[in-house]
C-alpha cells in the first residue's frame, strides 16, 4: 500500500483515532520516508482494543497480536502515558510510531527486511536532528 492506498484504510477503521498509532512500514510511509507497506500494524490503547472488539471479530495471535482484518494487526500496549516513547501525532491526522522507538527495534531485530530499513531510518534522524 502506498500512502494514499493506507490513509484510505486508516479511514475505514473502527477506533478513535486517539486510541492507536501506526507502526512499522506504515508508520515510515505516512512519514514519507518509505514507498509501501504490504500490511497496516497499530498499537492500541486499553479503550482501543475495546472498541476493536466491539466492532470486528478480533483473532488472537500466537504472539499477543490479533488480527483485525485482512490487512491489519494490531497489539495492545495498554496506556499512551505509560509508554517510554510516545507516538507522534503527523499532519495526516493520524499518530504514529515514536521513531526513536522503532529504530531501536531495527536494531535489535534479526529479520532481513528489518536491516534493510536501517539506514533509511538513520538517514530520517539525521536530517531531522
């Protein structure tokens, strides 16, 4: 999905758009640092995992994720206050991932689509230092 084709997705949600923030690709696409993502992964609120509940038939997961629907995952991270990083509201409306936060999970991470993306990132933070 590119930019336009996930803002259309992010309209079609069912959740107060307080009470999640996109992560990973999507959140690198809204930033307009990345070309696509092949899937939508939000981090919700308490009250947004209620409210996903209430309008979809949430899967759980393995892992802690459910899945919303076709295209889009989501994990419960609890309360916004609580988080080390906060997610950063963007003029599209919608709030995404801290990108200090993701960065760090790049970092850590062993997946190859992961390394790839680390210079991407580390380029967007030098620039907007």
């Amino acid at each position: 999905m590119n930019k336009k084709q996930l803002l259309e997705l992010l309209n079609t949600l069912k959740i107060s758009k307080n009470e999640f923030w996109v992560l990973s690709s999507g959140a690198l696409v809204l930033r307009d640092i990345y070309d696509k993502a092949n899937d939508l992964d939000i981090a919700v609120t308490d009250e947004g995992l209620r409210e996903l509940k209430n309008n979809y038939n949430l899967k759980s997961k393995y892992n802690g994720w459910y899945i919303v629907e076709e295209l889009v995952e989501c994990v419960c991270k609890g309360s916004i206050e609580n988080l080390e990083y906060k997610p950063q509201l963007l003029e599209c409306g919608y709030q995404v991932q801290n990108i200090k936060e993701y960065y760090n999970h790049l970092l850590s991470s062993s997946k190859e689509k992961n390394k790839l993306r680390i210079p991407i990132v580390e380029d967007y933070l030098n620039k907007n230092k």
